[in-house]
C-alpha cells in the first residue's frame, strides 16, 4: 500500500504532543464474517475522535490478533492506512486486537496545563508530589506507553478475553456479542498483572449517528466496573496510570513522570 499524504500528515500530528489525548484502537466493522475483509486504524485524540496513524514498525513493541489459543503478529509497511488491514480468520470467535506502542515523550512547558492533567485523569496528588521531589515546573517531561484492546466478533463472536500481560490494561468480563448479553459491560482493570482499585474508568460512548457522550466511573476493591452500554453504539474505555519515571533525575532532560494508557473497545449488537 502507498503511503498518503493524509498518513504522512497524520504521522506528522502524531509527533506533537497531546496532553491527555486518548489512542484506541478503531475497527471499520467490529462484526465480521470469517474470512473477510478485516480492517482497523490506530487514533489518537479527544471524545472517540481524533486523527489516523499508519503503521510504523518502531512505533509499537505489540501488535496482534489473538483468536482463542491462535496469537497472529500484525503484518504491515511503513506508512501503511489502515494499520490493520487483512483477512479474517476462518474459524469463529471473539478475536481481540492488542496493541502497545514504544514510548514516546512530550515536554510540559506551563505547569497549569499539567495541573489541568492530573485532575481530569483523577491524580488529585500529583502536584504535590511533584514539589516534594524538586522538580521543575517549566519545561519538564513525560513518558508515556499505550496500551490498547479491541474486542471484534468474528461470525458468532463467542469467547472470552483474558489478560495479556499488556503493563496495564482492561480485560473484559462480559461478552457484548454474546446473544445472552444483558446490557452491563463488565471490565476489570489491571496494572502489572495485578487488579487496580478505585480507578477512575473515562467512557466514551458513540451513538450510531456520530454524536458521543463521555462519563466516568471507578472500578471497586477488585479492579471490576460495570457500565451499562446500549444496542448499536460503540464505546472506548481509558484508564491512565501516572507514576515517577525511573529515570527522573538520571539528566537534565529526563522525564520525570511516566504515564501509561490502557484502552479497550468495542461495539453492542443492535
């Protein structure tokens, strides 16, 4: 596939930095009939809406296509829209498409816009942190991963997911294409394989008409949420950990935060 001067402008977005932009992952069609036609892109922006990356190898350290016990590298070339884009497979199922990206960093040259940060992604603590450790507050960087999931039902759709060792993410206990579905999406959230409690859990839902709707929740005691989700709407859910980078204080330019993604999303029958 050619590379675009849409995906060259995208990759050229793609560098600037995005204060707490969401990256998901975006199927064209999350139902699909085995062997057919499967295609998603990789965005990053605000509100379930934002810009398309292509496929660039030394973006991503993860990237594939997990269908029961079958785990399927994600093929592709530089520069490559959609960054997924193959066959489906042949058998039945809930096929989940994992992706981590390599990190990257981003310079925070106003302390009001990390302040602005910290309490949209729930940190009420941060800034206090901050100042206790010495850090600057002009001009200071942040490292960040993320790490995302979508769930795609191939034919019947019916599986589980499971966790992947991904450093954090969601792992869905429900089934959205279940025929027994009831209408609850049921997630847990992890954090180095262990269940994160008392996490703030932003949803982006996605109206078959385009219009979105965000709110939030908390997963309880044991990681888990549960969100009610509708027939024909897509969703994103985002959780973000905040914690010290390793190499604060390593040099000057080190980052000193380090921020990492989890995204997981998917679509509900009508």
């Amino acid at each position: 596939m050619r590379v675009s001067r849409n995906a060259v402008f995208a990759l050229l977005l793609a560098a600037q930095p995005g204060f707490g932009h969401e990256f998901w992952i975006d199927p064209e069609d999350y139902t699909v009939a085995p062997g057919a036609a499967l295609t998603a892109h990789l965005r990053n922006g605000e509100d379930f809406k934002g810009i398309t990356l292509a496929w660039f190898e030394n973006r991503f350290t993860r990237f594939e296509l997990v269908l029961g016990d079958s785990v399927i590298p994600v093929q592709g070339r530089a520069g490559d829209t959609p960054a997924l884009a193959t066959t489906a497979p042949e058998a039945e199922g809930l096929l989940v498409v994992l992706h981590e990206t390599a990190p990257s960093q981003l310079t925070y040259k106003e302390w009001p816009k990390f302040l602005k940060f910290a309490a949209h992604k729930d940190f009420p603590n941060a800034a206090a942190d901050h100042e206790a450790a010495g850090w600057p507050k002009e001009g200071f960087r942040e490292s960040y991963t993320r790490h995302a999931k979508s769930l795609i039902a191939i034919g019947s759709g019916a599986g589980e997911d499971r966790a992947f060792g991904l450093a954090t993410e969601f792992v869905a206990l429900s089934n959205p294409y279940e025929p027994a579905f009831d209408g609850e999406m049921r997630v847990r959230v992890l954090y180095d394989g262990a269940p994160r409690a008392d996490a703030q859990v932003e949803v982006f839902e996605r109206a078959p008409e385009g219009a979105v709707t965000v709110s939030l929740t908390r997963t309880d005691s044991e990681g888990e949420a549960s969100v009610p989700v509708k027939p024909g709407h897509s969703y994103l859910f985002d959780a973000v950990v905040l914690r010290p980078s390793p190499e604060a204080g390593m040099e000057d330019r080190a980052p000193v935060w380090e921020t990492l993604w989890a995204a997981l999303t998917f679509s509900v029958p009508e």
